[in-house]
C-alpha cells in the first residue's frame, strides 16, 4: 500500500499558503510559551511527531526513500536522557545526477 504523503497526514493540522506554514501547538503537544521560548523544545516535539507519524505505519508501507531516525543515549556527564534525530530521504525534486568520469581527462 502507498503512503500518503502529504505533509496534513504526518504533522496533524498542517496548513499553508503563499506565504506561512502553520502547525497547531496542540499538534507537538506544547505551549507557546514554549513554542517562543526554546527552539530545543518545538524541534524535538516536530521531530518526535515525524518520527512517531513514521513508526505507526505498518513495517511494509514504510517508505524507503524517507526514513527518520531518532537514537537514545545517556550523557555520561549529566547523566541526562539524549536523543539524536536523522532524516534520510531521497531528494524528491531531483531527476537525479551523472557522476563524473573517474578520470578527469577521460570522454
């Protein structure tokens, strides 16, 4: 089965126009006063709600050409809980690209 990819249906109440793009609060499960407060707080919530979104599709229908990321870790210092977040995606704007030659001198 084909996913839908449209951005509504991996961040719930994403509109956009010309112009702005709008994500309701109530989508990342935060405030405004941490929406304008700690940028660290609405990037973990929006790569969570991503990563989350991903992980509730069935292991079949997840898409290769996207693929997010999100590893635990323990900071050894401050003994606090860690997340590294990663995108891996295939540029969907592209038609793809020639490598050059090996040899620069080569036709």
């Amino acid at each position: 089965m084909a996913i839908d990819a449209a951005t509504d249906q991996w961040i719930p109440g994403f509109v956009a126009d010309a112009t702005n793009i709008t994500i309701p609060l109530a989508s990342l499960d935060i405030t405004q006063n941490d929406a304008n407060d700690d940028v660290r707080v609405f990037m973990k919530r929006l790569a969570d709600v991503i990563y989350d979104a991903y992980e509730a599709l069935e292991t079949a229908d997840r898409p290769d050409a996207f693929r997010p990321t999100r590893s635990p870790s323990i900071n050894g210092t401050t003994l606090k809980l860690a997340f590294t977040y990663g995108l891996r995606y295939e540029d969907v704007e592209s038609d793809g690209f020639t490598l050059p030659p090996a040899d620069p001198n080569a036709e």
